[in-house]
C-alpha cells in the first residue's frame, strides 16, 4: 500500500522472507532500496509478513516484493523525525474506512 497520508517510506525485508524465496524476494528489496538512494529518499525497511496483496504470492513460493507506507498503526516520533507528518496519528486515519477514497491519496510519496 502506497499514498498514506501520514505516510513513511517502507520497503518490505525481502531478506526476511522464506528461504524458499528469499534470494528473489532480496533481489525486490535491493531495486526499490538502490531506487530511493539514487532519488535520495530516505527509506526503512518493514517486515515482510504477508498481510498485504504480496501475501499469496509467497503462500505459492513466488518472491514477492514491495512498498508500504503505512495503515492503521500510529506514527512514531522517530517516524515524524524521519519523514515528518503528526506524532501519534495514523500513518492512514482512512485506512480500510469510507473515507478511503482518491482524494485521500498522498501523491507526494
């Protein structure tokens, strides 16, 4: 999920995936890391668990991949140090509500 209003740059830890798909899942993380170097994006890395559309790609042991800038979980202040937005706010106060529409889409990310 990318576009949080509150957002953080995450990358999902593909080195922390499956062994069965770790080396492909690796491979993901170090383009989009290598990407935001070179843009001079700060970034972090975000575990790989398998709760967002990823998930049943690597049920199948296909490497997976990709970026999330944050749901329902509260931001922390090294977050707000890092990225800036609001302290202890949701990464995305709409995540999964009704007003979780285009207009509340961060295109900035």
């Amino acid at each position: 999920m990318v576009g949080s209003p509150n957002f953080f740059r995450g990358i999902y830890n593909g080195s922390s995936a499956n062994e069965a798909i770790r080396n492909g899942s690796t491979v993901i993380q170090h383009l989009f890391e290598k990407s935001f170097d070179v843009q001079g994006l700060k970034w972090d890395l975000t575990p790989f668990t398998g709760r967002s559309d990823y998930g049943p790609f690597i049920e199948k042991g296909i490497p997976a991949g990709g970026l999330f800038t944050g749901a329902e979980e509260i931001k922390s202040p090294e977050f707000v140090g890092r990225y800036g937005g609001l302290m202890n706010v949701a990464y995305d106060p709409c995540y999964h509500l009704a007003c979780d529409t285009l207009q509340n889409i961060n295109k900035a990310v």
